[in-house]
C-alpha cells in the first residue's frame, strides 16, 4: 500500500512539473530540435492565417456568398483552434518549467482576441468585393464616405477598431509572450546541443517569411521588436551563467533575424510611395502587404 500510494501522488507531480514548480534536483532533459511542431506550425500559419485571405478571394462567390462565412472564415476558425494547441504542446516540451496561470490566460486572450478579428477581418475583406480598398482609411473609401445616415460611418470604423486594434493586440501580445517564454526555456550547457539540424535551416526561410507578413499586415513592428530584444538580452544574461542556445532557440533567433531583414527590405521597396504613406503617416513606416495588393494588384483586374 505505502508503494500504491506513492505511485499515485507521483502522477500529478510530473504533469504539474511542466507549468509549475520544479523539484531543484530534477535533471534537464536532453533536449532536441522539435521539427514536428515546428513544422506544423509554419504549415498551417502559411495555409490558416496567410492563405485565407487569398482562398476567399480566388473561390468563386456562388460557393461562398457574401451573406455567408466565406472558406478563409473557415480556415480563420480551424487556425484559433490548431494554433493553441501547438503552443500548449511546444510549452509542455519546453525543458524549463513555466508558470501555469501566465501560459493559461495568454492562452484564453490569444484565442478570445483571435476571435474577435475573425468577425472583424471576415466582413472587411467581404468589403473588397464591393469596391473597398484598404490602402485607404473607412472615411475615404468611395463606398463608405456617402453613406446614410452618417452614423454607420462610426459602425464601420468600430468594425475596423475591432479587427486591426483589439483583436490584433489580443492576439499578437499573448502568441509573442508565450513564444518568448518558450525561448527563456531554450539553453543548455551542452555544446552538441547548440547546433541546428538540416531540418531546422529548411524552415528558417519558410518561417522567417510568415513573421514578415505577421508584423507587416498586423502592424506589430514594436511588439516584435521588443521581443526580439527581449531575447538579445536573455541570450547574455544566460551566457553569463555559461549557457547557450539549444537547437530550437538558435531556430527562433534565426526566424526573427530574417524577418527583420524582410521587413527592411519591405520598408526601403516602399518609402517613396506617396499614396501609402498617406495612409501610414507615423514615424514607423511599415505598409500592410494586403493594403499594397489593392492599390496595384487588385486594380489590374
């Protein structure tokens, strides 16, 4: 019996050990590149985030009329489910424990605020084929400014509050944190540890180029930013401990470096554009990549 009860505490401890608090003699494990979540993840953020958009603009509209939720709305919804899951299973391989109630609410925002732009990005993309264009702002769209009464102006403008301010922050502020809380988790002593596989280099350029898009069409230049030096300074911190980046940290390192890079070369293709700097005219500079597409691709057709 003394035995049988021992088992039984033991089982709560090991799940507990992966949010909450770590026993001080516990080893680390050896930890490996996790090319399966990685690329699970990169598949369905190239197919579930960047490819809806373009799946309710190419699927004919007799499938998807405009008074229904169109294929990118579906594949909206199957991105706030997949999504959470990966990132509860990307925490529960992260060697370092993490704290539970931190993970959890982010968690719960990531999804609440995913959801709110799925309503909000659902109806203004459906806008384009009415004749929105979103490289200008709802006042000067020609299919919004005459509206009657006026007041359905200020409805359309919740509509985009919702989707490019709430909802973006709601969803973008807790997916970095939990990303960088993650990346705390990604050194070791062991020098063979910190190097990446093939398969990690095959997924940095893939991976870097759909953190281009998220902080260009999302307008999280300073939130990615601040993480990616909120990661410079974890990397000397731990160096002083005589730690180094493990495989799938050099991996994260690797992705925002690139993605900086596209994002400048993005910023320095586009500074002389006046239209769009009309539309973006604060002091960072970073046009929407869906704002580019209907000023000079969508115009062509």
């Amino acid at each position: 019996m003394p035995v049988g009860s021992v088992r039984r505490r033991a089982g709560p401890v090991l799940v507990q050990s992966r949010f909450g608090p770590q026993k001080p003699n516990q080893p680390r494990p050896v930890t490996r590149f996790h090319r399966d979540l990685w690329l699970c993840f990169t598949l369905q953020n190239w197919l579930l985030d960047f490819g809806r958009p373009i799946a309710m603009i190419v699927l004919p509209l007799e499938l998807f009329p405009l008074n229904k939720p169109s294929a990118g709305d579906y594949l909206h919804m199957a991105y706030n489910i997949i999504t959470p899951f990966l990132l509860l299973k990307l925490i529960e391989r992260c060697p370092q424990t993490l704290p539970r109630s931190v993970i959890y609410i982010s968690i719960i925002t990531f999804v609440m605020g995913a959801s709110i732009h799925l309503v909000g990005d659902s109806v203004n993309h459906r806008l384009i084929f009415s004749g929105y264009q979103h490289h200008l702002s709802v006042r000067e769209n020609p299919i919004i400014k005459d509206l009657k009464p006026r007041t359905l102006i200020d409805s359309f403008e919740l509509l985009y509050y919702y989707d490019e301010y709430l909802g973006h922050c709601m969803w973008y502020i807790p997916f970095f944190l939990i990303l960088f809380l993650y990346f705390t988790g990604c050194f070791t002593r062991a020098v063979q540890e910190s190097r990446m596989p093939l398969s990690a280099w095959l997924l940095v350029g893939p991976s870097s180029l759909y953190y281009w898009y998220l902080v260009t069409e999302g307008q999280i230049f300073i939130l990615f930013i601040f993480t990616f030096f909120a990661m410079l300074a974890t990397i000397l911190h731990q160096r002083r401990k005589g730690l180094v980046l493990d495989s799938n940290g050099l991996f994260l390192v690797c992705s925002f470096c690139m993605a900086l890079v596209l994002i400048a070369l993005w910023i320095s293709w586009l500074w002389n554009d006046t239209v769009l700097r009309k539309k973006y005219p604060g002091v960072i500079y970073i046009p929407e990549p869906w704002a580019f597409y209907t000023l000079y691709i969508n115009i062509l057709h």
